[in-house]
C-alpha cells in the first residue's frame, strides 16, 4: 500500500511538471496540464502505479481548501459594495447560459433531466483560471479584478446552493422539511462562526502572531473544523468551509492566511484535476467529441457576447466588457464538480457527463490560449492592457 502511495505521488507531480511545462509553451492553464496528464495516465495501465481512494479523497480535500480560500478572499463588507454592481448582470448571465446550454442539449437529442442538468453545470466560469490568468496588481487594485470576483463570487454561491440541493436530494432520508430547516439555521450557524473567530481565535492568533506555523495549524484546523460540522449537520463540507474562510476574512492575518494556504490548496488540486482526467470515458470520445467540440466553440463565441453586451448597457467601455468576457468565457471547476455529484446520484447519465467533462477541458484549452494571447497574464506581461476604471472610461464606447 505504501508503495502504491508513493507511485502514486511520483507518477502525478513528475508527470505534472513535464505536463505543465509543454502547457506553459502553448499558452494554456495549468489546470489543462494536469487533467490530460490524468487522460495520458488512463491510457497507459493505471492500477499498476495508482492508487484511487488516495486520488479521489486528495482531490475532495482539494475543493474544500478551494472554498475555504475563496471565502477568507471575501471581507464581508467589500463583498456587500462588490456584490452591489455585478448582480443584476451575474444574474441575468446565468439565466442566459443555463437556457444556451440547456437548448443546445435538447437540440442534441438528450432527455430533459440530463439537458436541465447540463444547463445548470455549464453556467458558470472558472474561478481558478480567471484568477490564476489576472496580474497581482489587478487581482488587488484594478477594475478588472474587482468586477471579475464580483462576477465569479455570485457564480459561486448559486454552484454551492446547487451542489447542496444535488446532494440532498440524493440521500434516502431527503425531505423538503428537514431542507427547510437548515436553511432557517444557516444563518444562525453562519451568526456563531463569526462570534466564535472573534471570542476565541482572533485573541489567540493576535496574541501569537509572530509564531506563524501556529497561525497556520489554526487556520486549518477551523476550515477543516467548520467543514466537518457542516457535514455532521447535514450540509457539505464545501458550504461549511465557504463559511469558515468568510468567517475569518475580516481578522488581520486573512492575507497571510490565504498567501501561506495557497501552495497547500494547490498540491491537492492537482490531484483533483489529474482525477477528473482519470474519469472521463476514453470509450465514449468517439461519441461525444463532436458535440464536445461544438459546445466549446460556441460557449467560448456566446459568453464573451453575452458580457459584452450587458456591461456595456451598464455603462462600461466595449474594451473593458470585451476583456471581462473573454476572462470569463470558459466553464468551470464547478462545472465538474456538478457534473459528478450529478453522476454519482444516478441523476445524470455517464454519456452526458463525459460530454460536459469533455467540453469544459476544451474550454479551458480555448479559453486560456486567448486570455494569454491578447490580455496580460502573470506570464506575459507584453500585451497593453487598461487596468485602470478611469481608463476603460475614457474609451470609446
């Protein structure tokens, strides 16, 4: 077993780094590096050298430090001003790709479960690509970054309400009642964990502040904590370590905490992704890559449309709508995500889920190389780029 462990880990992170090197040469996320390595893995012969359970419980812990540091981005007063000025357009957006991709299924010829499902999987953008693709100093100061989070924050929160209504109701014992309830008591819980980070760890991470590896046991401790009781409660680990980040946001050591947590939350969301390309059904390509590919080009072609015209009828330059659009024109980790919850709780067929799966990484392919080519990126600095309010508003419209 041991041994399996070891391959294990040998076989993802050496593979992963001669992966993202070839990514990185052609322009692409990271992310893509890691789910074709999966693919490559899957055509040689995986059990010789690779351990499932590790994979596929590495990559849950993955999403949920995923959350946990979305959430400790979030000050929950910036959020409320951010929130503020992307909500009808992340809204209207939604309903907008969920009925593209929802027709598009129909079209297809798939049952209407499987297209409602698919609608409500491709709706949304990538969180990690959007950010990992934005500089530091937008991500921090520009316009840009500011609307994308915004954007990518309401995204998230319908994918988690999503994600907990999949998995509730899926479970044997599921009733609108007892859903009823946990909702009438999420903002209670949410009351608690913000007292509790400032009765007890806020005092304790003050009073050590300078022993950092303490600062850092602590702040796992919560997000795991937090997640497991949600869990217990009936909910998912992902919401309660949304709530667990959200809830530290606002102490002065969150941009210490979500600095140090970062390299952690990558390590095992390259297991992650490395599993999704483990997933997908090397048989079924020759059914699905067609309509995978349509659905790409046109998700790629229908999102950056839909922002543009939708900014700009909230006053933004056509430059600022075009470059957020294209920032957010692919699917989403959520999207895979969805997709397996749905799998798993037999409501999604296998066929239709390989066909998302299969489009998503196509999108991030698309998706990736245009951001790089024509916008700055953390790797490439040479495009021009506005990144300022004042400057997208002295555009043209």
């Amino acid at each position: 077993m041991a041994n399996t462990l070891v391959s294990t880990i040998t076989v993802i992170f050496v593979g992963a780094s001669v992966f993202s090197t070839a990514a990185l040469v052609f322009r692409q996320s990271l992310l893509v590096a890691y789910i074709f390595l999966g693919i490559f893995v899957q055509l040689v012969e995986p059990t010789a050298f690779v351990e499932n359970s590790f994979i596929k419980y590495s990559g849950e812990i993955g999403i949920i430090f995923l959350l946990f540091l979305l959430g400790l981005h979030l000050d929950p007063i910036k959020l409320l001003d951010e929130l503020k000025r992307v909500t009808l357009p992340s809204i209207v957006s939604s309903i907008l790709f969920w009925l593209f991709a929802y027709s598009f299924m129909r079209i297809c010829g798939y049952d209407q479960i499987d297209s409602i499902l698919a609608g409500c999987a491709l709706l949304f953008s990538s969180t990690i690509i959007g950010l990992k693709l934005l500089p530091p100093n937008l991500l921090q100061h520009g316009y840009v970054g500011e609307m994308m989070i915004g954007v990518l924050l309401i995204q998230d929160f319908i994918a988690i309400v999503m994600l907990f209504m999949i998995d509730q109701l899926g479970k044997p014992d599921f009733n609108y009642w007892h859903i009823s309830i946990m909702i009438g008591f999420a903002p209670l819980v949410i009351y608690l964990a913000f007292k509790l980070v400032d009765w007890a760890l806020d005092p304790l991470m003050n009073r050590f502040a300078r022993v950092r590896e303490y600062l850092f046991l602590v702040a796992i401790a919560w997000g795991l904590g937090i997640a497991t009781c949600a869990e217990l409660l009936g909910a998912s680990y992902e919401i309660g370590a949304f709530i667990a980040g959200i809830s530290l946001a606002h102490q002065s050591a969150a941009g210490y905490l979500s600095e140090t947590l970062m390299p952690l939350r990558d390590f095992f969301l390259v297991i992650f992704f490395f599993a999704v390309g483990m997933t997908i059904d090397i048989a079924l390509i020759h059914e699905i890559f067609l309509p995978a590919l349509i659905l790409a080009i046109l998700l790629i072609i229908f999102k950056p449309v839909v922002y543009r015209l939708l900014f700009v009828r909230l006053g933004q330059s056509v430059n600022f709508s075009w470059e957020l659009g294209f920032r957010l024109g692919q699917a989403s980790e959520f999207t895979i995500l969805v997709t397996d919850l749905a799998k798993s709780q037999n409501y999604m067929s296998n066929v239709v889920a390989n066909l998302i799966e299969l489009a998503t990484l196509m999108t991030f392919l698309f998706s990736s190389y245009l951001v790089v080519k024509y916008y700055r990126t953390p790797g490439n600095r040479e495009q021009p780029l506005l990144d300022e309010e004042d400057d997208y508003e002295n555009d043209e419209c």
